[in-house]
C-alpha cells in the first residue's frame, strides 16, 4: 500500500510539474513581409533559439500570409530568426513571460551583393514596379527647398496633377494619401499633396488595391482604389519636425504655411495650416459637390485652412485616428466658351462669356478606432461629421450663331444663391477568423449616413430671340424675361447591412476557398424645389411672404425611395505562383418616386441586374508578374433621369426625363504586366483598360431656330473606350544619367443625338513623353519632351472631324552648392494646333527660385520666386462629344516675383536625422556637396 501510495504521490507530481510547464508557455506570433512592397513572404523560415547558448528551440515556416506561430514556450529569454532566400536574415530578441507575444510585421530586406575589390557607386532605382505597386525614389527627383508634395508629384512620370488639384496616376484617380500606410486626413488626397514638404519623402508608392472593406473582409466587392502611400526617410519616426513659411510679393500676393509633426513608436500628430491668394487651396473644396450653383476650381482662389490628423495607439492591437479640417475658399473665375454643335447638314455655334465668385466654408471632423485584441477578431468604427456654407454669384451671357454665323438669339441670366449643408455618418465592422478551423472567416457590418443641403437662389434670366427672315410669324424681338426665387431643400437617410463568408474547401493548404457575401442598402431622399416669381420692386430680404404660392410650373416636389441588394458568390484559389478569384453578382434593385404635385407621374419599378467579376495573377518571379480583371457592373437610371416632368427653370435648356429607361450594364477590363531587374535596375509596365456600356444613358437634344434646346434620355449602344499604356525606366551604365519613357493611349467610341439624328464620335489620343536626366555631384537637370495627336471623326457632321496637335515639353534644373545657395528652374512649352480660331496657343511657362540658407543647421530659408516669368500662362481646354465640340478658355493667375522665409525644425537628435545629419534641414540635394559623410569632394552618397 505505501509503493501504491508513493507511486501515486510521484505520479501527481509529475501531472502538476507538466500543467505548471503548460500553463507557463506561450505562443508567438508574427508576420513576415518584404520590407519595400509589403508583400507577405511565404515559406519563410522561422528559428528560436536560447539567448544563452544558442540552443534550438523550435521552428516553422510562415503561411501564405505571411504568419506564423511558435506554440508552447516557455518563459525566458531567446533570439527569433527569419530567413528568406534573397533577403538579409532578421534577428530579433524575443522575452516571453506568461502572456502570448505578439511581434506585429517583421519586413526582411533584400540582401545586397558583396564584390571583392571593386568599388560600387550606391545609386536608389528611380522607378521600381512591383504587381499592384510603382514606387518611385523621391531623391531621384530634386524639387526646391520649401517645395510639398505636389510639386514632387508633377515631376513623376506617369503621375499628373490637374489644375483643380486632383491627382491621377497611370490614369487613375488618386483617392488618398497614406503616410507609412496610415490614413492622412481621410479621402482628401490634395491636403498631403500641398502641406507636407517633398523632402521629407524617402519612397512614394502608387497603389492600386481593392476597397478598405474588401481587405478587411476578405470578400472581393469589386470597388477598387489607386491611393499613394509616402515613406518617409530614416530617423523621422522619432521625434518633433517641421516647417513654417511665410511669403509675400507683386500684385499683393501673399502665403504662408506651417506643419508641426509629432511621431513616435508608430504613432504621428500632425498639425498644419495654409493661408494664401495664389490658388494653392491645400484641400479639396467640397462645397461643389453638393450645391448646384458652386462654380468649381477654375480662376483666381483666395483660400485659409487648418487641419488636425492623429492616428495613436498600442502596436497594432488598438488604433485611434482621425482629423478635423477647417478650410474657406473665395474663388472668382471668368470663362470663355465657343461651343460647336454637330448637325447633320450643318452647324451652329454659341458663345458663352460667364464671370463667378463662389465663397465657401467647410468644417469637417473623420473619425477611427482600429481594434485587434488578437489575430482572429478585428473591429472598426468610422464616424464622421460635415457641415458647408457656400455663397455664389453668376452671370452669363449665351449668343447662338446659325451656320451663316447670324446671331439669332441671347440669354443673359445673373443668380445669388446661399446654401447650407450638414452631414453625419458612421460605419461600424467586425471581422472574426476562426482559431479552429483555418481559412474559415466571417464578418458584418453596418452603416448609417444623413444629410440635409438647403440653398436659396434669387435669379434673372432674360431670353431674347431676334428677327429671323425664314421667320415670317415674328414680327420683332421677342424677349421671355424670369426673375424668380428659387427654394431648394434636398435631405435624405442611408442605411446599409452587410455580411460575408469564406470558406475553405478541403485542405487549406490547397489554397481553395468559397466566397459569400450579402448587402442590402435603403435609402431615402427627399426633394423639394420651390419657384417663386418675383414682382418688380420687392423686398427680396423678406422674400417670400407669408401667403405666397410657388409657380407650379417650374416648382416640384418629391419623395425617393432606394432599396438596393447585392448578393455575390465566388471561388478563389490562393497559390504560391497564381491567384485566381471568379464569381456573379446578383443586383435586385428597387426604386420608387411619389410626385407630391401630381401622383399620375409616380415612379415605382423593380430591377434585377448581375455583374459577374474575375481576378487572376500569376508571379514569373518575386519582380515580375501579370494581372487580368474583369468586372461587369450595373447602374441604374437617376431619378432625374426618369422623371417624365418637364424642368423649363433655364428656357434655353428645357429637360425631361424618360420613365422607360432601362439600367445600363458596363464591361471593365484591365490587363498589367510589370516587371524589375535588379542588375540593371531598369522597370517596366504596360497597362490595358477597357470598358463597353450595354443600355448607355445618353441626352437626346433638340434645338429650334433660336438655340433654346430640349433635352431628354435615351438608351443607346456603341459607347465604349480603350487605354492602353506603357512605362519604362532605367538608369544608364554610368548611373549619373537616367532614361525614361511613358505612353499613353485612348480610344474613345461616343454615341449622341442632334435633332433627332444620332451621331458616332470617335475620338483617338496618344501621348509620347521620353526623358533624360543627369545627376553629378553640384546640379541636376531633366528633360522631357512632348507630343499629344487627338483625331475625332463624326459620323454625322464631317466638319466636325478635327485633328489637334499638342507638342513642347518641360525641363527642370538645380544648382547647389556647399554654403546652402540653391538656384532651382523649371521651364514648360506648350504648343497646339487644330483649336478653334484664337484658341491655338504657344506658350513658355518659366518658373525660378533662388535661395540661400543659414543658421549652422541650415534650418532658415531665404528664397526669391519668380512665377510665369514670361508672363504667358493661359488655360485652354478642349472637349469633344458626340454632340458638339467645346473649346474653353478661363483666367488663370499670371506673373508675380515673392520672398518667402522659412524656418525647418526637428528634434530627431544626432545620429537619427534623416540621411546622416541634416538633410531635411537643408532641403538639398540628398548626397551632394557637404551633404555626404566626407563633407565637400567626400564622394557621392546615396541617390
């Protein structure tokens, strides 16, 4: 009995000796990704050992994410290895204790190749392509000390940036800017792009991806986004930076601006302003998105603002961030417009002279909480909030001229309006993965959105229609004279549901998954416009009085109702080489219009449309791979573009809509193919887009003798465009020189209607823009040349078919020296041929900055700039329809000299400033004279 006894005792100890191991153990857990792309690395390998020996303790290998996990270790003290064929192995002391330890994203770099006894200039690629990413060296690139981020991105090639500030790269839409892959105020692209300096910038990554929730999902839906991710240089993670500058010049130009840059252990608070009158707005002006009478970006822009972005929180298990934005814009713009209508058997003209002052004010607050308690849960929530005021004058004269160029009528309106909008919004998701069973994930979500715009307009629109011989009825001129108030009021309540599935089939290992997702969206929207013609000499302050009716015939009411669903199932197969993702969508569609004033014009109708989508990649190699996507897309008709009630506010443009209209159906296709090699560190892509619309929603116009014209809807077929584009760049043998290439090419298939006869316009465009640049030790120069064809054939007016010739092209060129002087230039010509008469132009755009800095850290800045020295800056634009030809000329902001001081701070600390020690103080050229490790003649550093 005491053997069976002690046997027993021995035994337990041993049980509570194991689940005093086991309780004590950990797992941990991480993601290996390649530190330039981001790219999970599959198949890495991990090792731990002791940190006192040496010992081997475990080891795995990560998963087609990129993760992995090390169970059952015990308490201690280890050393974690990842090694990765072609990249530098990664070390990392590890502590575990007795909780599970999380180690985030370990990024491995490539490893460099070591030559004996040969020396090696260091030389960063200019342009480097990678499956959905262009990234682009920004010291490749040398702009001007006080220069943002803009005047870095119209230097890029294949980046463009417009007069209104919007971004495009490769032809697409940039929707945002992310510092270091965090959101920086939101969806407005343009407050990084004219705030944060351009030197400050290590590599700019353009992007395309899909939808924030798709990624957080894991569930395609088919909404993708091209954004541009900022790195920035070495060191600036830690400390305090930034800049204030302040300017002023001829013709009382003025600006001044501030950033102040908190980072530190991944968190960033960035707090900046703007204030100026040389059209440098720093934001996104939203006021034209949601009042009718706003006049948009173009002429001369007075503007202020201030913004707050934050993003802090513990690793990446809690993140808070968001911004708060105040901005006011006074905008005055006056426009030139020759308009060339394509009829069958002849043409007409109209002229349009219109002057606009638009004033706005926006305050805006966007708001998120990442949550990450482990690996297998993630939730957010995104509230937001707006609220804009917008003040607007117009006036606009329209002649319309027949073929023999005779006048035969005028329409003059001048408007005053005031608008007001709030908006507020959130958006709460979870997403679970589950521990047990790999590869199976689920998520939901919920969103709510309200808004309520109100403007008022008081306006005079006087149509005059002058004596026409092949008139015999009119006798003299006839004039139509309104003077009206005008009482808009649209509000409306959005809320959509939305719940996914991923399943794996079989062995997750096999990379087989089945996709489901379910959204249902309804919203409400409301409309009330009410017209209230005006008695000559009324007190419009009190307008309109108690008791007074609104003119039925150019008032309506209505109430919107929306319900829509997407149901969308797919397959997709995860492989180390390929990817391939296929499914359909099923799109029921519910809309339902009550006509407050007259329920025989109620709307209501049921839609069922599909859009099937196809994903597939394959990787030659890590560096070159090629993408094909389709996706087919179904789009209903507005409700102003089916309402059949006659809109006769503008007697020159009468609008009705078409109740039979069926939803159109649009076909997208893109096809990329990149490529980098690392020898001779030359990049390369082409690019092909498409898309051919079923049911296109087309105007149907109709005009009369006097230019006052009819518009109504129809569904046509034959609408479809092309885009075919290729990149290419790559240093010489040498490395002081560089060579690049871009082309672009468009095809464009429009289908309209001139008095009841349909018209094709196909128009073609193709863009050639080679470059060359030299980069020795003491200045920089580029070149790169321009050449534009755009041909446009009618089907129905041949003297509409037109060829226009755009040629010129742009060099820019800097100068520095050790003591801190800087001469910077950078000269446009522009040249066309084709325009209307007097639209041609040739036109030299020559802009210049010296400057000189001081202070021992060279943190102060001293710059005299010159703007359109020449004095020749013009905007001209052409736009070509199947329904007429527009050729477009506004003011624009000529000639002017300023002096701008600015002073550059950080708190970075010796040792970790960007690039070795100053850098970014200076603002000069990265490894130049006095900038390298040597100091002057000290070799060239890292470009």
């Amino acid at each position: 009995m005491t053997r069976f006894i002690r046997s027993v005792s021995i035994f337990t100890l041993l049980i509570l000796t194991f689940c005093s191991a086991a309780l004590s153990a950990a797992n941990i857990t991480g993601i290996v990704k390649d530190m330039d792309s981001g790219e999970p690395l599959m198949e890495a390998a991990v090792k731990l050992v002791t940190a006192k020996d040496s010992t081997f303790v475990a080891g795995v290998t990560t998963d087609i994410d990129g993760k992995f996990t090390l169970s059952n270790i015990k308490a201690g003290k280890y050393v974690l290895t990842v090694s990765y064929i072609g990249y530098a192995d990664l070390e990392k002391p590890v502590t575990v204790a007795n909780s599970n330890v999380r180690l985030g994203e370990l990024r491995l770099k490539e490893a460099s190749h070591v030559l004996g006894e040969v020396s090696v200039v260091a030389v960063k690629t200019p342009i480097k392509v990678m499956e959905d990413t262009v990234e682009y060296n920004a010291d490749s690139y040398h702009t001007q000390p006080n220069a943002v981020v803009e005047d870095l991105l119209k230097r890029l090639p294949g980046v463009e940036v417009g007069t209104d500030g919007a971004i495009t790269a490769n032809g697409k839409t940039v929707s945002k800017i992310l510092i270091d892959g965090k959101e920086f105020f939101s969806d407005d692209p343009q407050v990084a792009s004219k705030n944060l300096p351009a030197n400050m910038v290590d590599k700019l990554q353009v992007v395309d991806r899909k939808s924030d929730m798709a990624r957080l999902t894991g569930v395609d839906d088919g909404e993708d986004e091209t954004v541009i991710n900022l790195t920035f240089k070495k060191g600036m993670n830690q400390g305090w930076f930034g800049t204030a500058e302040a300017g002023y010049g001829t013709d009382d130009r003025y600006m001044g601006s501030f950033n102040v840059n908190r980072f530190w252990d991944g968190n960033q608070v960035t707090l900046l302003g703007n204030f100026n009158n040389t059209n440098q707005l720093g934001f996104t002006d939203s006021n034209g998105n949601r009042f009718r009478r706003f006049g948009g970006n173009r002429g001369i822009t007075e503007s202020r603002a201030l913004g707050l972005n934050f993003n802090v929180g513990k690793e990446d298990i809690i993140r808070v961030g968001g911004d708060i934005m105040w901005s006011n814009t006074d905008a005055n713009s006056t426009t030139r417009q020759d308009r060339q209508y394509l009829f069958e058997d002849n043409s007409t003209y109209s002229k349009i002279r219109q002057a606009t002052r638009d004033r706005g004010n926006n305050f805006r607050g966007d708001f998120r909480v990442l949550w990450k308690p482990d690996s297998f849960n993630t939730l957010e929530f995104r509230p937001n909030f707006s609220m804009n005021f917008n003040k607007s004058n117009n006036s606009e004269l329209t002649s319309y001229y027949n073929s023999a160029m005779e006048k035969v009528s005028d329409n003059t309106a001048v408007s005053h309006s005031k608008g007001d909008s709030y908006e507020a919004g959130a958006r709460l998701i979870y997403s679970h993965s589950f521990k047990q069973h790999r590869g199976r994930s689920f998520s939901i979500s919920g969103q709510y959105r309200f808004s309520n715009v109100k403007e008022k307009e008081t306006s005079i629109n006087d149509f005059i229609r002058y004596i026409m011989e092949e008139d015999p009825d009119n006798t003299g001129d006839d004039s139509e004279l309104l003077n009206q108030y005008t009482d808009n009021h649209t509000w409306s309540n959005q809320v959509m549901g939305q719940f996914t599935w991923t399943e794996p089939l079989g062995n997750v290992a096999n990379g087989h998954f089945l996709t489901f997702a379910y959204r249902a969206n309804y919203r409400w929207n409301n409309a009330d416009k009410l017209v209230y013609n005006i008695p000559e000499d009324y007190d419009l302050d009190i307008f309109p009085p108690v008791g007074e009716e609104p003119d039925p015939d150019y008032s309506n009411r209505y109430r919107n109702n929306y319900f829509n669903q997407n149901i969308r199932l797919g397959y997709k197969k995860v492989g180390e080489k390929s990817n391939f993702e296929v499914g359909l969508a099923l799109v029921p569609q519910m809309s339902k219009s009550i006509y407050l004033d007259n329920a025989d014009k109620n709307i209501s109708r049921w839609v069922w449309n599909y859009a099937p989508f196809l994903r597939y990649r394959y990787k030659f190699s890590k560096r070159s791979s090629i993408q094909a996507n389709y996706r087919g897309q179904s789009s209903q008709p507005s409700m102003a573009q089916l309402q059949p009630v006659l809109d006769i506010s503008n007697p020159t443009n009468k609008v009705q809509g078409n109740p039979n209209l069926d939803p159109s159906f649009t076909h997208n296709i893109n096809i990329r193919f990149q490529d980098f090699n690392m020898e001779s560190q030359r990049s390369i892509m082409f690019m092909f887009n498409a898309q051919v619309v079923q049911n296109s929603i087309i105007s149907k116009t109709t005009y009369d003798q006097y230019g006052s014209r009819l518009t109504e809807y129809l569904n046509v077929n034959g609408v479809w465009n092309g885009r075919l584009m290729n990149m290419f760049s790559m240093p010489l043998r040498n490395k002081l020189w560089s060579i690049s290439n871009h082309i672009f090419a468009n095809a464009q298939h429009n289908v309209g209607f001139n008095n009841g006869t349909r018209n094709s316009s196909l128009s073609f465009t193709v863009r050639e823009s080679p470059g060359i640049t030299y980069r020795p030790d003491h200045f920089e120069i580029e070149l790169r040349p321009l050449y534009s064809l755009q041909t446009t054939h009618n089907s129905v007016q041949k003297n509409g078919n037109q060829t226009v010739h755009t040629y010129g092209g742009r060099f820019d060129g800097s100068y520095y020296t050790p003591w801190g002087l800087t001469i910077q230039t950078d000269i446009n010509y522009s040249a066309t041929s084709g325009y209307a008469a007097g639209y041609d132009t040739r036109t030299w755009m020559w802009n210049a900055t010296i400057s000189q800095q001081f202070l021992r850290s060279k943190a102060l800045t001293l710059a005299v700039k010159v703007y359109d020295l020449l004095n020749q800056r013009n905007n001209i634009r052409r736009n070509v329809t199947a329904n007429y030809i527009d050729d477009v000329e506004y003011n624009s902001l000529n000639r002017y000299f300023m002096v701008t001081l600015s002073y550059r701070f950080n708190s970075f600390g010796k040792g970790n400033e960007p690039n070795g020690g100053g850098d970014f103080m200076r603002g000069g050229r990265p490894g130049g004279p006095g900038h390298g490790p040597g100091g002057p003649g000290g070799g060239r550093g890292p470009r």
